[in-house]
C-alpha cells in the first residue's frame, strides 16, 4: 500500500525511536487532545496477539480469507528495522479501544479499534470495526491505517501515513476522522510529541473517573442548562462560561459519586467556591443537589437570577482563621487568581484547626482541563 502523506522530523532529533511509542500511547490512550469530538476512549483487552488471534478477533475465519490475506500483509508492511531475525507474522502487541464521542451519534453501536504494536518494524497499525448489541463486529475495512516511523540515516526521520484503501474511506470526524485530518493535524503533533517526548509524573485528570460516566452526565447537564446561555446578563461570552462551568460540575458530581460509593458515605458532599466570580458552578452543584455557597470579592448581576437557593456572598477571602469552612467537604477554586496558592494553606490551616494537632496531610490538587 503506498505512503500517502509523511512529515520530516526536526534534524538531529535526539527522543526516537522511544519518543514515537510515547507519542502513540497519547493518540491511543487521549485521542480527545486532538480530536474535540471525542470525550476519550476505554482501553480493554490488552495482550500479543498473532495471526489466528487476529482472524478470530475479527471474525474473518473462512467467510473471506482474500480480505484477511491482504490485511495480513498490510499489517506486514514495512521491512523490520531490527536486525535480529523476526518472525513473519507475531506476536503484535495489541489494545482494544472504544470511542466516547461527546455526542451520541452511533446508538447502541460501537465503534471500536483494534491497535497493534509492531516494534521490530516501528509501525502501528489501527483496525476500526463496530459491535452491536449482540457482540457481533464488522470490519471498517476502509479505515484502516498505520503510521510509520522511517529513518533514511540515524539523523534523518520521518512519519508516514499508510491506508490500506483510502478510496473507499469513510469520515464523520468523530470515531472516523478525515483522512487529511489524519496528515494536516495528527502527524504534526505526533512528530512534535515524539520529539518532546516528556513524560509526566501526573496521572491525567480525567484517569480519575470513569469516561464513560462523565459523557454521559455531560450531555444531560447541557441540556438542562443550556437555557442560560439565552439569558446570560453578563458581558461575558455565555458559550464558554456555561459549557466550561457544565463540565467543571459535571467533573465534581461524578467524582463525588465515585468518592460517596467508594466511602459508603450517603450523605452528598459539601462545597465553597472561593472567588465563585458568576456563580454558575454555585447554581449547578445547589440545584444537583450538594449542600455549599459562593464568595466572591465582588457581587455580579446575574446572581439576582439565581434565586435563594443559590447561596452567594459578596465578600474579600483572607488566608486567616475567619475562613477555615469548618464543616465543609471541598474548597473549590477554578481560575481564582491570588486565592489559588492559598487554598491548600486554607485547607492544611482548617484540619489543623479541626484536630487541634498537627498530623500528615493527603492533599490532592485536582487541575481540570476539559474541553
Ligand atoms: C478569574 S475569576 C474566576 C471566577 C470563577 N471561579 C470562574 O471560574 O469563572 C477570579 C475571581 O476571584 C475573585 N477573587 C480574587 N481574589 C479574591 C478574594 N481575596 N476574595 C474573594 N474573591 C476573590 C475575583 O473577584 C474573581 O471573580
């Protein structure tokens, strides 16, 4: 099959071939840092698998050989880089990944990957299919592609892509993104992760909650509050403010659903939102159900609108014993200027304060980053 589009690494690029499997693992584990209409992805079935495990995972024994041939020796595409003898066919190191899409569009069906590993070759092959409810895939057969990494001397390389039948490619830039896409957005960063090729001691955020819970919360909060954008009062852009406040909460209820099942605790975790600015997140987490208030140095209009439920206080927050929130479960603050270094002070001063010693404090500092 023939290259169809490749970007050159920078000169005398010093992270491969490592940084390559490292700039893999980010497309397959966090396809949605590229692709906006993806939540992310379930990652399952890891493992070597070889020839026969292929055709029985995609259920091709016997019903077309012709077609399991030719994938065979598209996922045999590129001679092996290593010098050691290889093995014709196996073993791939493999995952399975299924798409979250921030928007349902496919129904009961899922639309799966099948990711193979072929280190010796330093390629990486992706094998689209879809399950319906029955267990039963079929083989997006037109989607199929592989990224290389090639190198012409040990200063000199380059990404391509491969695709095992581009003319009949199907694209909906959600589980199946355009084929140009693929060239013009993902090689590039691809390239520029592998030459990075940083590796973070931080778990990422949202490897905190199940995805899948978290799309699916998402999409009824938007719904339910997407009437605020209509009467936003605020010279604010409403857009951003109520979507990005819909999934700060919709990131705090499923993570307090978690914590409260995790706990055997019942009762619905209490906030303050410190420097709450318009309130918003105030609203939602009040009317979701969890007890809390708002401060904010400087009162907004659209806090009239909210109604009493929604408690919100015009007040200037100090770092002193006036503002320890005995009782409260979680201090929030997003984006709140000077009051964001002294919040883990606030919460060591108010456990202190609680148990009346001092004591080793577990303090985890959530930073959200949602799209
Ligand atoms: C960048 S805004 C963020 C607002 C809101 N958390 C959000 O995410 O939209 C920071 C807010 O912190 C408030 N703030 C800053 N210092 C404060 C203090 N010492 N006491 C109370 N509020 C404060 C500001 O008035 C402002 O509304």
């Amino acid at each position: 099959m023939p290259r169809l589009f490749d970007t050159k690494f920078p000169a005398g690029c010093r992270t491969l071939p490592d940084g390559f499997w490292s700039a893999v693992d980010v497309w397959v584990k966090k396809p949605h840092v590229v692709n906006k209409r993806l939540c992310g992805v379930r990652e399952t079935d890891g493992g070597d698998v070889g020839r026969e495990d292929l055709r029985l995972l995609l259920l091709l024994d016997g019903e077309d050989d012709g077609l399991f041939e030719s994938v065979m020796s598209f996922l045999r595409g590129a001679p092996p880089a290593q010098t050691h003898e290889h093995e014709q066919d196996e073993p791939w190191a493999s995952c399975v990944r299924t798409f979250i899409p921030k928007v349902n569009c496919y129904g009961a069906m899922l639309q799966k990957e099948l990711v193979l590993k072929d280190s010796d070759r330093q390629q990486v092959t992706f094998l689209p299919f879809e399950e319906d409810s029955e267990g039963k895939v079929s083989l997006k057969r037109g989607n199929l592609y592989q990224i290389r990494l090639c190198s012409q001397s040990c200063e000199e390389w380059t990404l391509e892509l491969h695709a095992f039948a581009s003319d009949a490619w199907f694209s909906d830039g959600v589980a199946y993104p355009w084929l140009p896409w693929l060239a013009s957005d993902l090689l590039p960063k691809l390239a520029r992760w592998a030459s990075e090729c940083r590796s973070s001691e931080f778990r990422s955020t949202l490897s905190l909650l199940p995805v899948e819970k978290y799309s699916l919360v998402y999409q009824q909060l938007k719904e339910k509050y997407k009437a605020m954008v209509k009467v936003w009062p605020e010279v604010t852009d409403p857009e951003k403010f109520v979507f990005e406040d819909v999934a700060i909460a919709t990131y705090l209820l499923v993570l307090w659903a978690e914590e409260r099942a995790e706990r055997n605790l019942t009762a619905p975790q209490s906030f303050v939102d410190l420097g709450c600015g318009n309130g918003l997140l105030v609203h939602i987490l009040t009317n979701e159900g969890h007890p809390g208030r708002g401060i904010d140095v400087r009162r907004r209009r659209i806090w009239e609108t909210y109604g009493p439920q929604t408690r919100l206080e015009e007040k200037a927050i100090t770092p002193s014993d006036s503002f320890l929130f005995p009782g409260t479960d979680w201090l929030i603050g997003n984006h709140s200027d000077e009051l964001t270094p002294w919040i883990p002070v606030m919460a060591a001063r108010r456990v202190v304060a609680e148990h009346n010693h001092t004591r080793r404090l577990e303090c985890q500092l959530i930073s959200l980053s949602l799209g």
